[in-house]
C-alpha cells in the first residue's frame, strides 16, 4: 500500500503545483515577449497567435510588446494594452472573469463528475463483497 | 423513473449547445479582411479611450499632437501607399481637407508600413498639403486600434473619438459626416 | 463527362435510397431475398460513385474548364500530378471523395465480413444506407461539383497554392477517410443495439473498422502536423485549432472505444458503454463536418464557408436524436451486465482510461464552442487557443501516460495487491529518481517537464518489464531471445499491437514536452556573411538567389550551420537576448560546420498569398529550426531561430504507431487462436 500513498501524494503535490504560477516576470526579456506573442492573438489572422503569424501587424505588435517590457510593464499590463485595443478575442485565452468563469467550470465539472461516477463504481464493487 | 431524469440531464446540455450554434450560425455574416487591406466602408466599434492622445513626427520634423489643434476636427488617416483602395481615396482626402480647411476641419494622415520615398511621391502627386507622418514599424497604429488600412479615426471639436471607419471612404460619405459635426458646432456657439 | 459523373450520382442515390427501403421492408416482411438485394445495392452504389470519381479526375485531366469545380481548382499550367490535391481542395469535390471512401468501405466490410447472415447485418446496412443516401444528396443537389459554368473559359483559376505541398498528397484524404469510415462501426453497433438481444455479434467487426478508422485519423493527424512542422514554417506542428479539435474530439472517443471494446470482448461487460462511445464518436465526426463545412467557429484552415453548414448542422441534429431515440427505447431491455469484481483490475483501468479520454474529449469540445457561447450570450468575442487546453488537458493527458503505465501491471478480473507492489516497485521508483534527477538538472520551476518526462519513463518502463518477464518465461523453455520476444507479441496481437502503438505515444510525448518546455527561439535580422548564434550554433547566412516565375517571384537564402563554443563569442553577447548576431568573417576556432539548409520565401502574386518554407536541421537530440520572417529591403533577412528539443520523436514516432495499429488489426491464424491468452 505504501506505493498507493506515494503516488498519491505525488499527483495532489502535482496538481498543487500546476496551477500555482511560475513568476513569468522573473525571465529575461526576449524570454517574456516569446511567451507573451504566444498568449495574444493576431487580430486580421484567423485563429493564428503572433507567434504563428507572418502579417506585418502580427510583427508590429511583436515589437509593441518588446518596447513596452523595456519600459518595465508586466504582462499583465501588455495583455491589458492590447485588449483596450483589440477587445478581449486578441487574448488566446479570455480573462478569468465574468461568463468567463465558465471555461474553467465546465471542465471542472466535467472531472468532478467523472471522479464521482468511478468512486460509486468502486463503493459498489465494496458493496458487493 | 430515475431513467428519464437521467435522459433529461443528458439532454439538456446537448440541446442548449445544438440552440447556441443555430443561433450563431444563423448570424453569421462572410466578412474576410486579408492582408490587413480593408475593402469595403463601415463603422466599426471604437474599443480605445474616447479622449486618446497622440504624438506623431510629421514627415516636416514637427512633433504634434491633439492639442495643437483646439477646437477643431480631427480626421486621423491611416494609409499606405501600396494599398489599392487607399490610392483610389488619395485625391478625395486632398480635395477634402482643401475644401473643408476653413471650416474647422483638420486632416492628418498616418502612413503605415511605408517608405519615405513612396509617402512623397504619393503627396506630390495627390497634392496633397496637409500634415503627414511615417509610421515604419506600425506602433501608432496600433496604439490606436488598427487592424488594417485605411482606416480613419473622427474626433470631435472637443477633443473627443467619435467614429472609427474602416475601408475606403468617397467624398459624399465624408461630406456627410463633416457636415453633421460643423453644423454641431455651430449650433453649441 | 459531367453528365455521366451527375447522372452516376442520381444514380447511386436511388440505389442507397433502395438501400434503406428494401432493408426495412425486408425486415418488416421478413423477406430474405429482399435483403439480400438491398445489401447488393451498397455494392452498386459503390460502383455508381466510383463512375463519378472517374468522369470528375477525366474532367481534370481533359482540362474541361466548363465545369465551375474544374475552373475553380485548377488550371492549364498546373501539373497533373496535382489532379489528386485538386480533387479534394474544395467542399464538393472533398464530399464526393469521403462518399466514395464511404461506400468503398462499406462495401468491402459486408462483402468480407463472417456475419453476413446475422440479423444485425439488415439494420446495420440501413443505417450505413441511410448515410450514403445523405452524403449523395448533398452531392446532387447542395454541393454538386459536375455543375457547369454559365460562361465561356480558356483557362481555370487554379490550386490554391499553399496546397501546393507534398503534405497535402496524404493529409486531407487521410483525415477524411478516418472520419468516414467512423459510420461503419456506427452502423453496426446501433444495428445490433436496434435488433437488440445479442449485443456481442458485432463486437469483432467494430473493432476492426474502428481501429481502421482509428489508425487512420491518427496517421491523418500525424501527418497533418509534420506537414505543418516541415513546410508550413509557423514553428509548431499543433496549435489547437478548431479545425484539429474537431478531428482530435472523434479520435480520442474513438481510442477510449478501442480500450474498451477489449473489455466486452474479453469479460462481456461494458456492452452500452461501447455502444455510446461509438454514438459519441460519429456525432463529433458530424460536427467536424459541420465545422469544416461552414460551421460558426474561427479557423486557419479555412474551407470555403457555405450554406451547407445548415445542411450539415441538420445531420448532426438528426444523428443526435437517432442515436438517443434508438438508445432509450432499447435500454430498458438490455440489462444483463457483468459486473466488475475488484478495482485492483485491468478492466478497472480502462474504466479510469475512458474516463480521462472522455474529460478531454468535452473539455476540447467546450473550448471549441466557448467562443460562440460567449459570442451570443454577451456578445463579446473571445479566443479559446492554444493556452487554455494546455492547461485544462495538460494534466489529464499526463495522468492518461500514468495509467498507460499501470494498465500492463494489472490482471483482467483482479491483480493480487501484493503481486501488484511487486510489479509497480521497479518502474515507479525509476521514474521517481527520473523526476528527482531531472528537477536537480533543469532546476525546479520545470518541475512539469520533470513529472510529465517521470510519466512517460513509467509508462514505458512497465512495457518493458511486462515483455522482459514474459520473454524469460519463453526464453526459459528453450526459445532464441529476438523469437521469444516476438512469439510473444504475436500470442495476443491485440495487447501487444496495444504497446507497440503506446510506444509510439510515448515518443510523441517526450516531443511535445521537449519542444513545449525546453523550446528557445531568438528573432534577428542579419545582412549576408553575418551570423545569428543560438546556444552553440551559429547559423550564418552565406547567399541569396531571386527566382521570378510566371506564377511565383521566389528568393532562397542560403545558410550554413555551425556547431560552436559559445564562450568564444562572449564578447557579442546581448543582455535580455538568447540570440545574438555575429559581424562578418568572424568565426571560432572551434566551429564545426554540421549542415546547411536552404530557407525559401515565395510570393505567388495572382492569388496575393505568401508561402515560407523553413529550414531544420534534425537530430534525435534537437533540432534546430529557421523560419525566413522577411527579406527586407536594405538586404537583411530577418529570421526566426528556434532550437526544438526532441521534436524529431514526433516524426518518429509514425511508423511505430502504422506498425502497432497494423499488428493489432492483423487476423490471428486459426491454429493460434485457441492459446490467445
């Protein structure tokens, strides 16, 4: 049983850690506005982040989002920049508030009831012994 | 009948889902704006602060910026060059903001992925007199929003972002939104 | 020509309309003949379509310019070699080659298949009618590509020209056959669910044609994005976009139904359970087509949107109530399940597998639909891209390579705990000093790198050792150790066809994590003779031709790689940069030159579009990836240098999974069949 608890609790440890941040402002500057042209939407491609995008605006916005990490913003404050610019759909994902909740319910739920349905599996098999 | 609780659960999400993609599907319209070159008029929403400044470098070396033009209306241009409906709206902006100088009506134009060379030639030709900036790596543009050329930003005599049009715009629908907003002016006098 | 193809087509929609009515009849009457000849109308639907495919792939050869589809899709300058992408590259075309991949199958499966005299068979071949009459109902009358131009031409439009690539050859027509051929295990489980008492009958054909289905949607994604990774030149090979969301949705319910069919084959449970897994397969099938085909949603992979979204959202609605109707109104008859006996079983472990499947499945389906749900509730836009099912499916998908690990350790009915610590001691402690090792080598804040790599090493390592242990056994009564590892394999090709194809995963995951977490990228321009270094290369950019072609203006740029210390080139490096640029003729001593790579930049100016083809230079290890961004004017190139850790196992990683798939689906011989244990 020893192995059990083990795996245990290195998937709660796991999942404690992964949806604890990583400090993104900790890493250099060409470092950040690779993850950040990741994480923003080219506005005239479809479906395309900067990163993917050959367009002039993509890279323009590309150089936007080095000059402003120079002059000390954070992300946040870039992301913020361009939503005012762009609305939110330049975001690769909506932020975290209003109906937008939801994109993280569902999922939540979606495992949660899935984890319910195994565990009655399991009382059952129990039960029946 | 824990059966059918169970069919209506499962039903239910599903037919929101089949209720939400009718619905967007029914609305969708066939919009394709390639190449950051748009094609056709309209309005489009202004998602930037209403009272947004700007400092542009003209091509004369001047830095400017609203406040150097109280009182007046601004239409920002955003323009280029090689851009095909732009070269088609040239010699309507220059005989506009000819027309229209005296009336409180000032025109600015931003060039976008342009060279210098490309930018006179095009004045020169057009006639074009009234105030122009390179804007090489387009972060004015984007500072205001713009996804493609041309595209014009209207503010107000008060300082104010009233409209934000996109594509190509000929004389009469200029006309049309010049006059409504002198024609405001004068009545707040 | 275009007659013959139409009136083929008119044709083979009487025929599978025949289909339907004479099997339902049939069955009413109970008129064996009657079914009999309306199974044979499948095989003359075939036919009919095939006459179509032919008298379209004539048309495109005889350069018949008359026809609006041939117009719109080539050209007298294309190469014919191109009629084959050409076929496919727009709706009509591509809907009348997945109806002939349709029929073709369906064909060949009841022609072939042992149960042609079961009672599933006339229900099964209504539902398989019932579709075919569908997709050659849009063909005729929505999507009819035989339809004739209302004026005169010489020439056509042409091929789009980024389908101008050898991806496309394969690509496409694998992802759409992997989704229609999803109808034939559909049809035949809902075919027994309707005939209703045994639910077993057509267990060993859904299985087939599923992993059929299965290994070739998995191949058409393969594909798809090595096809992306080596031409396309955006850098990355999967971006979670709709249109591969909606290939990936059916082929994860299809690999939950693959793992769990063996538990109906095996122990009799699970019967609904797979029957469901299939409904929900072919319904996500529909709704990729209802996507591609004009759907609501936002993509690259732009298919020319049209009013056959609505047709298609109707079918998909159809399928939808077909499949509940049909399951509710036979549920209540059926309830003779087995029972699981203990958790500690491998039965268990599939249930847990479906489960983690299933999750991603839905949470890829939300993020798919979010962007329309938000679109129409609060009408404001968003994106649901890439971060977001990283990090929702980024877990589930490490937990799923857990479970590949335990699977192998545990015994059908039940696993003897103690015998089970035994067995999970070796890889778990392995892949815990992996994670230990690997957290004191890359440093903690890639801890996620660590225990996803921890994962893989467990889930590969109990492969290992389930073979190894079962070799010795062999080995031990006399056998050669190549002939007893491969006796063994062959002793149950479903189980070990099963690993060969886990391997293959396992290899794509150590891509993806490599090139997501350890990926560096540095974006230069540089004039000629100048270099970018990145890490320790150095990639110097030595010549530039410009090629003008009537329909392309070309400019390849000619770059040599080196292999180099850095340390020799302190001096130039830049602060808040991972690459640094290099003045001409200045070099290391101890640079190694290991390649060179030709980067292309092609401007086709009749359809204003650009394509990039990048350059890489493999290694199992890395690979290092440039992307031409521009040619600027005063002669610089600017370029994108990235260094892809263990992206070649992407690529790898194919012919094992062709090979798993293959040796699972491969028939066991007669005389073997009573020893598959």
């Amino acid at each position: 049983m020893l192995h059990q608890k083990k795996v245990l609790i290195f998937l709660s440890l796991f999942f404690i850690l992964f949806f604890g941040c990583i400090n993104e402002n900790d890493l250099t500057l060409e470092q950040r506005s690779y993850q950040l042209s990741k994480q923003i939407m080219c506005p005239i491609c479809d479906a395309q982040t900067l990163d993917q995008s050959q367009s002039q605006l993509a890279k323009d916005m590309k150089i936007t989002i080095l000059n402003q990490l120079s002059e000390g913003k954070t992300n946040e404050q870039i992301r913020d920049f361009f939503v005012n610019r762009y609305g939110e759909e330049v975001l690769a994902y909506p932020p975290q508030k209003g109906l937008n909740i939801f994109l993280w319910i569902i999922p939540t739920t979606i495992f949660v009831t899935g984890v319910l349905i195994i565990l009655n599996t399991y009382k059952n098999i129990k039960k029946r012994k | 009948m824990k059966n059918r609780k169970k069919i209506i659960l499962a039903l239910l999400p599903i037919s929101l889902l089949i209720i939400i993609l009718l619905i967007s599907s029914l609305g969708k319209s066939d919009d394709n704006n390639q190449l950051g070159v748009n094609s056709s008029f309209s309005y489009a929403p202004i998602a930037i602060p209403e009272d947004k400044d700007f400092t542009i470098k003209t091509l004369l070396g001047d830095q400017i910026s609203k406040k150097d033009y109280p009182g007046k209306i601004i239409i920002l241009d955003f323009w280029s060059s090689w851009c095909i409906p732009c070269i088609q709206e040239g010699p309507v902006l220059s005989n506009l903001s000819k027309e229209w100088s005296d009336r409180n009506v000032q025109f600015l134009g931003v060039s976008v992925w342009d060279t210098k060379e490309n930018v006179l030639d095009f004045i020169n030709k057009n006639d074009i007199q009234y105030p122009n900036a390179i804007d090489k790596n387009g972060q004015i543009a984007i500072d205001f929003g713009v996804r493609g050329i041309p595209e014009k930003i209207i503010i107000d005599s008060k300082g104010k972002i009233i409209h934000r049009i996109i594509g190509p715009s000929t004389k009469p629908s200029l006309e049309k939104i010049l006059d409504q907003l002198t024609t405001e002016i004068l009545k707040n006098n | 020509m275009s007659e013959l193809g139409y009136t083929c087509l008119l044709l083979g929609l009487c025929l599978s309309l025949y289909g339907i009515i004479g099997n339902l009849v049939g069955i009413l009457t109970n008129s064996p003949e009657l079914i009999i000849s309306s199974r044979r109308s499948i095989y003359m639907t075939t036919l009919s379509v095939s006459i179509s495919v032919i008298s379209l792939i004539y048309l495109f050869i005889s350069n018949d310019f008359s026809v609006k589809y041939v117009h719109d899709h080539s050209n007298l300058a294309m190469d014919k070699s191109y009629v084959w992408v050409a076929f496919y590259s727009g709706n009509e075309g591509s809907l009348l080659y997945i109806t002939f991949i349709l029929t073709f199958a369906s064909s060949i499966v009841l022609r072939f298949s042992k149960l042609k005299n079961k009672d599933i068979i006339p229900w099964s071949t209504t539902i398989l009618s019932g579709v075919i009459f569908f997709y050659i109902l849009v063909l005729a009358f929505f999507a009819n590509p035989f339809e004739h131009m209302n004026k005169e031409v010489v020439d056509g439009i042409g091929i789009n020209p980024l389908l101008l690539h050898p991806g496309m050859f394969s690509h496409p027509p694998m992802l759409m056959a992997g989704l229609a051929i999803i109808t034939i295990p559909f049809a035949f489980a809902n075919g027994s669910l309707i005939n209703g008492n045994k639910l077993d009958d057509w267990v060993d054909i859904g299985r087939i044609t599923t992993l059929l289905s299965w290994g070739i949607l998995g191949i058409g994604m393969l594909l798809g994005a090595w096809w992306a990774y080596t031409i396309l030149g955006w850098g990355g090979y999967w971006s979670w976009d709709p249109i591969e969301n909606v290939a990936l949705m059916p082929w994860l319910a299809l690999t939950a139904f693959i793992h769990s069919i063996m538990v109906q084959k095996r122990r009799g449970m699970f019967q609904i359970w797979n029957i469901i897994l299939l409904n929900i397969a072919f319904i996500l099938a529909q709704f990729g087509t209802f996507i591609n085909r004009g759907g609501p949603v936002v993509s690259v992979h732009s298919f020319a949107s049209s009013t056959l979204g609505y047709i298609f959202l109707g079918f998909l609605i159809f399928s939808l109530i077909f499949s509940f109707t049909i399951f509710f109104w036979r549920i209540p008859k059926i309830r003779s399940e087995r029972n699981m006996e203990s958790f500690l079983s491998r039965e268990a472990s599939f249930l847990i597998n479906n489960f983690l499947l299933l999750c991603i499945t839905f949470i890829t389906l939300w993020g798919v639909i979010y962007p329309v749900f938000s679109d129409v509730i609060r009408d404001i836009s968003v994106t649901v891209a890439a971060p977001y099912f990283n990090r929702t499916n980024g877990p589930l998908l490490i937990l799923l390579v857990l479970m590949m690990g335990i699977g192998p350790l545990l015994n059908w009915r039940k696993s003897d705990p103690k015998q089970l610590v035994n067995k999970i001691f070796f890889p778990l402690t392995i892949s815990l000093l992996i994670i230990i090792i690997l957290i004191i080598f890359i440093g903690l804040e890639k801890y996620l790198a660590a225990i996803a790599f921890g994962s893989l090493s467990f889930a590969i390592i109990s492969i290992f050792q389930d073979w190894v242990q079962n070799t010795k056994i062999r080995i031990s009564s006399g056998d050669n150790k190549f002939f007893a590892w491969w006796n063994l394999i062959n002793s149950n090709r479903q189980r070990h066809g099963g690993y060969i194809v886990h391997i293959s995963i396992i290899m794509i995951g150590m891509g993806v994590i490599g090139t997501n977490f350890f990926d560096q990228r540095t974006d230069q321009a540089i004039f000629l003779e100048e270099s970018i270094v990145l890490d320790n290369y150095r990639i110097e950019y030595i010549d530039l031709i410009e090629n003008t072609k009537p329909d392309r203006i070309t400019s390849s740029a000619y770059m040599n790689i080196y292999k180099i210390n850095p340390s020799e080139y302190k001096e130039y490096y830049e602060e808040e940069s991972n690459g640094y640029k290099i003045p001409k003729n200045i070099r290391g001593i101890n640079d190694k030159k290991i390649g060179n790579i030709i980067l292309k930049h092609e401007f086709f100016p009749n359809f204003n579009q650009i394509s990039v083809r990048s350059g890489i230079l493999s290694t199992p290890i890395e690979d290092l990836y440039v992307i031409p961004r521009d040619f600027l004017e005063d002669g610089r190139i600017g370029l994108a240098v990235s260094i892809n850790p263990l992206a070649s196992w992407l690529w790898i990683s194919g012919p094992f999974f062709i090979f798993g798939t293959i040796f699972a689906l491969w028939p066991t011989s007669r005389n073997k069949k009573n020893n598959n244990f």
